[in-house]
C-alpha cells in the first residue's frame, strides 16, 4: 500500500488481526518466507530491508487464506502458502528485469500472479486445496434504485481501502486509514477518493450493490488513485486530475477483468490496479507538469513534491545564469 | 485503414452514414473525443493532426454502438463512448511506449482494448449496457458443399473490406474500395487480395458459409495484408509474397482469436490483424529485399517505395565511389 | 530437447517411430518444412544447420497429429501440417526479436504459439480438422491412497521424459534417456531429477493418479530442470539448486496453466516449461555462482561448465596481477 512507515506498518497489521487472526498468521508468513527466500537469492539488501519483497509476501499468505474453501485454521495450507511465498522474490526479480526497460515498478503483480497461480492449479474440486467457488454472471441482476441503501454506499469508502487486504469490517478499513493519514496525508486523501471512485463507477455500471457496499469496486481504485497521484508522478494539478481519471479507469477495468477471471473460477485481485496504474505510467506528454520520478527516487508524496519543486527550481536558476551570461 | 488522405476520409464517412446514422454518429463522437483528449494530454501535434489520435476514437465509438443490444438511437450508450474515447490517447501514448522499443506502431491495439474492456466489463447480462450474445460453437456445423453460393463468396470480397468499420453493406465495402484507390492503388490491390484469402481460408477451416459471406473472416486480412504489403515495409515482390502470407496467417488466427474471445462472449475485433501484422513486422532477416521503413517515414506505398528506390540508389553509388577511390 | 548431436537425434527419432509411425512421419514432414520456410526467408545459416528452426518444426507436426481426433493416416492433417510449420520461423524470428532484448531464447514457444493457434482455430466441432475434446474439471476426483501403485509412479520417470514428444510409452522415454546420456550426462541426470519433481508435484496437488503415471506432470519439469540445470546457467551448487525450485514450480504452473487451457479445449503443452524457463532466466541477483551465459556461447552443460571456470581463473590471474603490480 506504498506506506514506508514502521508505525503505520504496524498499524495495519493490528487491523488484520482485528478481521481475521488466521489471516493475519498467513500473512506473517507469507512475508517471513518471502524475505528469507530475498536473502537466500542475494537479492539488494536494501530494497529487502525497506519491505519490498516482504509486501507482496503478506498479501500471498493473507489471499490464499481468505479465498480457501477450507475456511480457518486449516494447517496444511502453510504448504503451498511457505512456497508461494518463497517463490515471490523469484517473480519480483524476473519482472523487475522486464518492467526496468520502461522504468517501471513491479506493484503487486507478483501477489496477483502468485495467488492466481496457486488458485487455478488447485481449483474449486481440489481434494487438498479446494478455492471458493467463482462463476461467471449468467442472469440479470434485478437492481431498483428504491433499494440503495446511501449509507452502505458511505460506509463502503472506508470498506474499499480494507479490501486492499481482503478485509470487509469498516472498522478495518478505519484503521487502514489512519495508518495511511500517519504515513502521508497526501496517500490519505488519495485513497479516499480513489474509493469514492470505485463507488461510482459500480453504480453507473449497473452493478449488484452488495458488490459495491462490500468495497470490491474500490480496492483497486485506492491502491491506482495513490499511485499515480503524487506517489509516483509528482504531485501537481494535472497530476491529480491525471489520478482520478486512473480511478475511474481502473473501476472499469476491474468490472472487466473480475468478468474474464471469473471464467476460470478467479478473483481479479489487484490485476486491475497493477495494469491500469502502468498503462498511466506509460504515457509520455509534451506537458512539463507531468513528471514521472526516477524509480529510485520514489519515497512518498510529500518529499518527492519536495524534491520535485528544488529541481524545477534548479533549472529555473539555470535557466537564468545563461541568460545572464548570454 | 492507413488512408491519410481528406477526400478518401469523406467518403469512407459517407460509407459509415449509408450504412447506419447512429453508428456514424458514435463514431463521430469518438474521434472527437479522443482528439480532445489528446490535445488535454498534450500529445504530439503532427499525430493528432494526422488523425492518428481519431481513429481509434472512431472504432471506438462505432463498434460501441454495433455490439450494443440495446439497439439503435440508446443515447445513454453516448457516456462510456465519450468516456471511452477519452481513455484511446491515454492507452496508445502507453502501447506507443512499448511499441517503440522495437520501431512497432500501435496499429488499432487501443481500439481492441477499450472495446473489449467495455463490453466485458458490461456484458450480455448487465441492465444499462448489455452486449449482443456471443458464445463459443458446441456442436459441429451442418456443411454440405452443393449449398455453397459462389456468387455470394465473391460478394463477400468487398463486404469483408467494408467489415474493417463493422458494415456488412456490400455498397459500403465497394464505397471504401473506391476510396482506397483514390488514396493508394497498391493499398486497395492489397485490399483486395487480403479479402480473397480470408475467403479462401474460411473455406478451408470448415467454417459455416454465412461467416464468409458477412466478411467475418476478411476485414482482419484486409488490414494485415495493406500493412505489410508497401505499407510499413517497402514494396518488393519478396514482401508482396510476405504480404499474402500474413494474410493467410492472420485469417488462421483470426478463427483462433475468435473462439477464444467467444469464451468470454467477445467478438475477435481486429487483434487478428494487430497481433499478426506485429509478428511480420518483427522478423529479422538477412535478405535485403525485406526492408521495413522507420516508423517517422511510414506514409503511403507509393511513396515508400520512391523512398526506397532513392535510397537504393545512393546506397549503390556509394558503393560505386568507394570502388573507384579504392 | 537442448541434444545438439546427430546420433542422438537420430536415436529419439528412432523413439519416435516406435511409438507412432504417422506422428514420426507428421514430426519429418513439420521438421523439413521448418527448414525449407527458414531457407527462404533467409534466416541465419548456421541456426538452421543448428536444427534450432527444425526442433520447433517437428514438435508442431507431431503434437498436431497426437490432438487430432481423426486418428492416424489422416491424410490432409499434412495441409495444416505444412502451413504451421513455415509459419514456425516466422513466429521464432518475431519471438526472437522481443526476447533478445533481455537475451533470452525463445525456447519451444513457437511451437506452443502454433500449436494451440491450429487447435482453437479448429476445435473439437470442425468439420475437417476436428481436436480431441478437453475439458475443464468439474467435480472432486475420489482419491485414496490405498489405490496408489507405487511401481507405476517410478514407472512414471521415463515416461514423463517421453512426454516431452507426446509419447506414453515408457520404451520410447527409456531410449530418449539413452539419448540424452549419449549428449550429456548432466542433462540427463537433471531430466530425471525433473520428471520425479513433477511426480512429487502431482501428489502434493491431489491430480488424478493416472494423470501422474501417464506423465502430464513431468515433461515440462523435465524441460525446466535440464534448461535451468547447466544449459543457460554454469552448473554449480547453487544452480543445480535453482533447477530443482524451477521443476517444482514448473509442475505448479503446469496444473495452473492446464486448468485455463481447457476452457478452451487446449492442452499445456510446453507453456509451462517456457514461462518457468525464462523467469527463473529473467532473475537478477548479487550472487557470483548464479552466472547465466550469453546465448551465442551456450552449448551443453559440460562444455558450458568448463567454459565459465575458465573464465573465473582468468578473472581470479587479473585479480592477482593487479595485487601484485599494486
């Protein structure tokens, strides 16, 4: 979730265990043996040290747990959970040597292929590993407007920035929140309106409400909003403008994939995210407002709004000296 | 359809009316929507002047209003269209990001994903947008060869061309071969012949008749062999053969995309011809007769190919002057 | 299968007419038309004499002939047959172009590409060229482990190395051993290693058993191993290791990859072996012992092994020299 904070890291997990503490045991896991598995393949000390393989981690054994038919405490599920997870710097290392041409980051696709993977090996009928059961809509649903509840609609913002971990209690949600607010008030509002996004796009798009009130139109919309709004393009008007649409857009794109994974008896995870928030890297502009920060420098939006204005700043002064010198 | 050209533009547009107002006019709206939204993204001038911008926008829009169940004159339908169109420059300033690491244009890429997108992320079951119904073929056609109509096939030739705009008129395909003679004889000769092997090869694979005869298996054919015959490679007879083949390849692939995309009730679009074109453009060769253009020089056949010979020339008496130096 | 010696190629061609005299005869007539297209479009000289074009080439014409639901000395298979394979270095020469950017091979992805292209564009309902049906699962397959044979599960070894051609007779995987012995031990001992990794797999996954003993579980392992295992990295410890975490995760992602292709009525076929392949290729790492070779220097596993310590003695004497002139 982009949040480089110990404080709010711990934040965050303490709302996992609020929802779910086998869950939340999963996760932990999943993030140990996903940075054990870092070190044993010398992966860079410091991109292990600042979370980087551990993030795509929690969410494999947290994903795994939450879509097992199996329900709670089903142990034998650390099996494939302990080797997803140490396969994940495996993944993140291969796709940042793709992704790297384009200067771009990896996000959670590790996680999205990782839990996808795991899930369509095993399936609905597995013995061991059975997944709940995904169908593709076949009917109609019967939607009256007399029947939205505003409320739920409310109640599903904090719900959708949850849902980035698979967690539906508002109250997580409300956590998630404030750990976010600690890290980057910035990333805060970000979400927030990335969730309120998600909210729209579902109800223009005819969908049932419960899938909207269950925050599954938002979580991608969160996670696209933070990123392309001042997390990895620096934080500008246009930017942010830029960050909305990319909700929008991911909203639309998440209806789409969720419909194309259900086929195989999938969850869209954060597909959409991941594939929605690079399309919006990738577009290259004549406008100087839009500036993309070197993957290196990324922090969070508030020092990189920062460093971005000393360098605009920088080449303003230079921009004089040679006037002056000319 | 690679016409750069104002008056062949016109007609092609009066084709469109001929065939259906209202899918003219939801074509009309893509284009220009996308080419407003271009000019917000502040993309490269001379490309949105080109059209390059509109004409995804106006697939976009057109193919919207042909897939839509919901039939002609839904003018709620005008929302994802604009919305759509808007997303086209954001998707292809991205594609045209990958792309250009290997010197590959979009081609419709951006139309086939922003269609798709939408009409899966609606569907055939969805309340405000619902789809035409497209399923995968469970059961083996009834083909007896007595009841083959060979008038119809050659009929299918320009119905296919006028496919590549979804209008299965044969008056509109034969407006567009009129139009692509007066933009280019070679691209409308190749026109042709693409349509001819997309005939040929529905035959082939056993497909229904009908198929053929609504030009389902041409238009992709159609645009693979204008690309690679003089388009975006200079025109020899190696590459006019080359040209026919990826004709022939992309009428294959086209059944292939076909039923794939039929699992999740999509119609193939154009990715036949995207994905075929950009396997012939890819290919390496010792053989110098297989010259594929810069993408900045890329205009029309006929100018490639006096392009080329300039630079055949030059290039022999280059040759010639080291020789007599020597 | 990586064998670049004619006596062993002569001997798995000998396996081949054991199993199925009209798949070996598919497989020549695939192999010959490979060569001939390459020849034509004047693709590297020293590749083709190489078979790198052909090993694509036969793999199409058998596997076409293994999924054909009309059965043996079905005579116009051979059209399809010669089509795909002058498509095949088509599809290579484009692969190749993407691939080398980041030095990778493009392994048999040409094959699975063509393959599946011929097997959807038909499918299990065509008329002439009618596929052998695949299915999604759709219930728990009963399991007890009383009815496991433990003599058919070692038995499953060889003919999981058979697999690699679409062959089920353990004779035919014992004589490709033979081969594979003659070329290089190492490859050898890595494609046994693979093929029992794929049997443990299939246990751990709850697979059918008779899936395990027909060997759908190891042939993609077996090509994973032996690629990972001192062809495309210098055998040391800690490839060797990398090899056997990649013939696990091979056998993983081939139950994933078989459960989405049977959507579309497809087999695995190499895929998963391809896709392990090339990201346990794509990691980058600080470790020293983890040294993948540049593509123009790969031969086999001995060869390779003793270039890269001659060129870590070198390394070492510059080292020293510059110890000692310092």
């Amino acid at each position: 979730m982009f949040v480089n904070n110990p404080l709010s890291g711990l934040i965050i997990f303490a709302g996992l265990i609020l929802q779910n503490p086998w869950w939340a045991l999963n996760g932990f896991v999943g993030t140990m043996f996903a940075t054990i598995s870092a070190l044993i393949l010398q992966q860079n000390r410091g991109a292990i040290a600042a979370g980087l393989y551990g993030y795509n981690g929690i969410l494999v054994g947290l994903l795994m747990a939450v879509f097992s038919e199996k329900g709670d405490w089903y142990w034998w599920l650390l099996f494939p959970n302990v080797f997803m997870s140490m396969a994940c710097p495996i993944v993140s290392s291969a796709l940042a040597s793709i992704n790297s041409k384009w200067g771009l980051p990896v996000f959670t696709l590790p996680f999205n292929i990782l839990v996808c993977l795991h899930m369509v090996a095993t399936g609905h009928y597995n013995r061991y590993f059975p997944q709940v059961l995904i169908k593709p809509i076949a009917s109609t649903p019967n939607l009256t407007w007399s029947d939205v509840n505003v409320g739920m609609l409310f109640r599903a913002v904090p719900v959708g920035i949850g849902q980035v971990y698979g967690c539906d209690n508002p109250w997580t949600g409300g956590i998630f929140i404030v750990a976010l607010f600690i890290s980057s008030p910035v990333t805060c509002l970000h979400a927030i309106i990335g969730s309120a996004s998600g909210v729209l796009s579902g109800l223009a798009l005819a969908s049932p409400f419960q899938n909207i009130y269950d925050g599954l139109w938002s979580y991608n919309s969160v996670l696209a909003c933070i990123a392309i709004g001042g997390m990895f393009y620096a934080l500008t008007w246009q930017t942010h403008l830029l960050a909305v649409a990319c909700a929008f857009f991911c909203a639309y794109l998440g209806a789409a994939i969720g419909n194309v994974m259900s086929v195989f008896g999938l969850p869209a995870c954060t597909w959409p995210f991941c594939l929605s928030a690079l399309t919006f890297l990738l577009i290259t502009t004549d406008a100087k407002a839009i500036f993309r920060l070197e993957l290196a420098n990324v922090t969070y939006p508030e020092e990189n709004l920062k460093n971005y204005k000393k360098m605009r700043k920088l080449e303003r002064m230079d921009l004089k000296d040679i006037q002056i010198s000319g």
